[in-house]
C-alpha cells in the first residue's frame, strides 16, 4: 500500500462513526438498506476523492454531501427495484386488497398457481419472465441477465404467455427450452 493509501485509510477510519451516524440518521431505520453497503459505497466515493484531491477542504461538509448522495441513490434503487420474489408482492397486495379472510385465502392461491406456473415454464424464459411480472423493466432485465434487449423481449414475452396458457388451462403451445 503506498504511502498515501495509509493516510487516507486512516482519515477513513477516524470518519467511519460519522458515516453511520448520518446513514443511521438519514435513514431512520427503513427496512431493505444495508447500512454496511451505504458506509462501504462513501468510503469508496471518499477515497477516490481523497485520491484525486489531496487537500479535500471542509471534510465534514464534504462527508456530509457523499452520505446524502450515498443515501438518496440506495433510495432511488430501492424504489426502482420490486421485491425479489414474486410471491411477496402478491401476499402484499392481497393484504391491501382486503381483510376478507377468504379474499386473502383466494389471492394465496392464485400466487401459488403462479409459482407453480413459473417452475413448469422452461428455465431461460422463467427468470426474465418472473423479472417483467415484478415490474423491472426490459432494459433492467437485459442488464441483470446480460443479455440483449431484443433477447429479453422474446424470452419474457413468450414466458408470459406460456403462464397464461398455464393458468388459463390450456398447455402451453410450445414448451422447448429456447
């Protein structure tokens, strides 16, 4: 490690109770965010800078301004990205929907035949399928899945109707994997 790494890793080290401070204030305890992550990702934007700028002046306030990035990025993501099953957005909208005992019983199914749907399909159409139905978009999936946009669109398309065949009743017209 050269010299000045050690510098900045102790300048990161003495900071570190500061950065969860303002993470654990910023975020007020929300659930789905990684207080290590967020610490990790502005210890890495502050070392970089750190590396760029070697007399960074007013630290604290510079602190301050990368966690409020740091922390309204993770907000962004968070928002941008549905639950990671499909099973949980459907139990919760079904807890919405109403407290009807049946109606709750009723929606459970309807996500368990989904899943059972889901595992029928075959395997390179169910994961970009699974992602379009929990409102990531094709883009998104084309970058999770590292593939192309066009290859996303028809492997989740024809997913999708291979689930309403499914769940319709009728089989699917063609069940080979792509």
């Amino acid at each position: 490690m050269p010299p000045g790494d050690s510098r900045i890793e102790a300048l990161l080290r003495t900071h570190e109770p500061r950065l969860r401070a303002l993470f654990a204030r910023h975020l007020g305890g929300r659930p789905g965010i990684d207080l290590d992550d967020l610490v990790q990702e502005a210890r890495i934007r502050l070392w970089k800078a750190l590396e760029r700028e070697k007399n960074v002046d007013a630290l604290a306030s510079y602190i301050q301004r990368v966690v409020t990035s740091v922390v309204v990025d993770a907000l962004r993501r968070k928002a941008a990205r549905p639950e990671d099953t499909v099973e949980e957005p459907l139990m919760a909208a079904a807890a919405q929907e109403s407290g009807a005992p049946e109606d709750t019983l009723a929606h459970a199914q309807r996500a368990a035949a989904l899943r059972e749907a889901l595992a029928r399909i075959p395997e390179r159409r169910r994961r970009p399928a699974a992602l379009l139905l929990q409102g990531f978009s094709t883009p998104e999936i084309a970058r999770l899945l590292d593939t192309t946009e066009a290859t996303v669109r028809n492997l989740a398309y024809r997913g999708v109707d291979d689930l309403k065949a499914l769940l319709g009743g009728g089989a699917p017209a063609e069940m080979v994997d792509d």
